[in-house]
C-alpha cells in the first residue's frame, strides 16, 4: 500500500488485521530494501498491524553494471560501493543473474557487517585479488538461505568477528579458501 500513516521513513509499507502467526525467529528473516534483515510489528490506526524495519542500514549487491562485477564498481550496489568499519555489505536475491557469478574483490574493501542472505539456492563465488577486512565494533558475516558461496578472496579479521552459519545442512555451504589473517578472533556458530 501507498501511503504514510505512522510518518514512517518510506511510504511502502505493510498492513495487515492479524499479527498472531509472526513470532520474533520470523520476524528476523524478514528483509526490507536498504536495511539488513530484522522486522518488528507496529499496531496502527484502524485495528491495522504494520511491519517496520529494525536493521542497521546497508549496501545491496544489485549486480547492476553491464560491463564488470567488480566490487568497486558503484553500479553493482544499492546505496554505494561498502568499504569503511562501519559499512554493512548484504547480498541478496536482487541480482537475477547471481548463480555461477564471480563477484570480484578487486581491491581492499572493510566492512562492518557482510550479509549472504540469497535464498534461491544460488551457488556463487566472492572472490579476486583483492582483500575483505572485518573490523569495527560487533563484526560478523552472517550467512543465511539455501546457497553455496566461495569466499576466495583473502579475509583480513581486524575485530573479533561472528561468523554466522544459518543455512540448511543439505543445500546450504560457506567454503572460505583465500588466506586468512588479521589479530582479531573468527568465531564461528550455527550449522554449515
């Protein structure tokens, strides 16, 4: 629906009578553009329910440049290319064309937050030259859905980082092969 009944951000939004089938594991799965997965319900006007975002803002993968899938390249990300110790990267489903790409690290790039979250069963590879460097407060790479992803290129843990497995056992994989190294701690939790 269109509109801005509770002077949200955004006048996308939705409404619905009955909040009793949305618990909070649910809620967290829940993924709205330009912010990484999380929802909470907020009662409205008119008996009316309404989800609302409760993640930090991120940079999507869009895969949009016609010419590279380069990482630096700001066409291939929603809202700029992420590189600083407080940036959240997220790749999602956007990318149409995500299976058997390789996403090309072509540089040094930090992050805060790296977000796998393609649920289409995509196998793909994050990879390249260049280096991924963890760092700032609560790092973590999270890794969610029914997709297979390489990390080839070297990662740098700068901060002690979560590494986040919430993938299906089956059909779901994180293969790090780049080097690794760094002086803070990858702590690995979850399945996969």
């Amino acid at each position: 629906s269109e509109g801005n009944p509770l002077d949200w951000e955004s006048t996308q939004y939705i409404r619905f009578t009955d909040s009793s089938s949305f618990d909070d594991a649910r809620l967290a799965y829940i993924s709205f553009t330009g912010f990484e997965s999380g929802a909470h319900i907020v009662a409205g006007p008119g008996g009316y329910f309404y989800l609302k975002h409760n993640g930090n803002a991120t940079k999507e993968w869009i895969g949009a440049s016609s010419s590279t899938t380069n990482w630096s390249d700001a066409a291939n990300w929603k809202g700029g290319v992420p590189n600083a110790n407080t940036a959240s990267a997220s790749i999602r489903d956007i990318d149409a064309n995500l299976d058997g790409k390789i996403i090309n690290v072509d540089g040094a790039y930090t992050v805060n937050h790296f977000n796998i979250e393609s649920a289409g069963g995509q196998s793909y590879t994050i990879g390249g030259a260049g280096s991924l460097t963890m760092d700032g407060a609560n790092a973590w790479i999270r890794q969610s859905g029914g997709n297979s992803v390489t990390l080839s290129s070297d990662l740098i843990i700068n901060a002690d980082t979560k590494l986040m497995l919430e993938i299906p056992e089956t059909t779901g994989l994180m293969n790090l092969t780049g080097t690794l190294s760094g002086t803070g701690d990858l702590t690995k939790t979850g399945v996969g």
